[in-house]
C-alpha cells in the first residue's frame, strides 16, 4: 500500500475511533442506580469498560502506525524489519508486524 493510501486509512480510522469513544463515554455517563438495578448497571457498566479498552488500544495502534508513516517506517515489520505483506497491510494498516513476528509477540504476551 502506498504510503498517502496508507496515511488517509489510517486517519479514517483514528477518526472513527475517536468518534466511537466519544459515543461510549457520552452515552455511558455515571448514573444513579437503585439497589434493584446495581447487578445490570454493574454489568452494563463492565461492557461499556470493555468496549473503551479494547476501542482504546486499538486507538494506540492506528497512532502507531501513523507515527510510522511520518517517521518513513510504516509497512516494516517492528520485530524483524523485513517489508510486512502488502495484503496484510490491505487487511490491517495499522499491523506492526510481519505474521510470524506477531505470532511470537502475542505467544510471549499471554
């Protein structure tokens, strides 16, 4: 993937994220429960926490790799520093490495 085709994805979904986010954290705000709903607000709640982990980390990875194209690394791998496959790119432009590179790192990650 070219690197201006690379830049404007991934600023799409930096955008996206970003939009996303706010929706959790305005739509969630804490709230006054009763004893009755304390279990589903707890629940709900968890849910809420989870989706803006997960939205946030995927938020520092789009980052990343936008750092990485300013920087003139984009589409190496972080691990080896071989070219990370363009179709790997096309599926995940914020992937930081090569398949076997990520394999390790999320097998030592666990």
């Amino acid at each position: 993937m070219d690197v201006p085709t690379a830049r404007s994805r991934l600023q799409d979904m930096l955008a996206e994220l970003d939009r996303s986010l706010g929706v959790l954290r305005g739509e969630y705000p804490e709230r006054e429960s009763s004893a009755a709903d304390a279990g589903t607000v707890l629940t709900d709640g968890d849910r809420v926490q989870a989706a803006l982990a997960s939205l946030g980390r995927q938020r520092r990875a789009v980052a990343a790799a936008l750092d990485r194209v300013e920087a003139g690394t984009y589409g190496r791998c972080v691990g080896c520093g071989e070219p990370v496959p363009e179709g790997r790119l096309e599926v995940r432009p914020d992937a930081a490495r090569c398949v076997p590179c990520q394999s390790r790192h999320d097998r030592a990650h666990r």
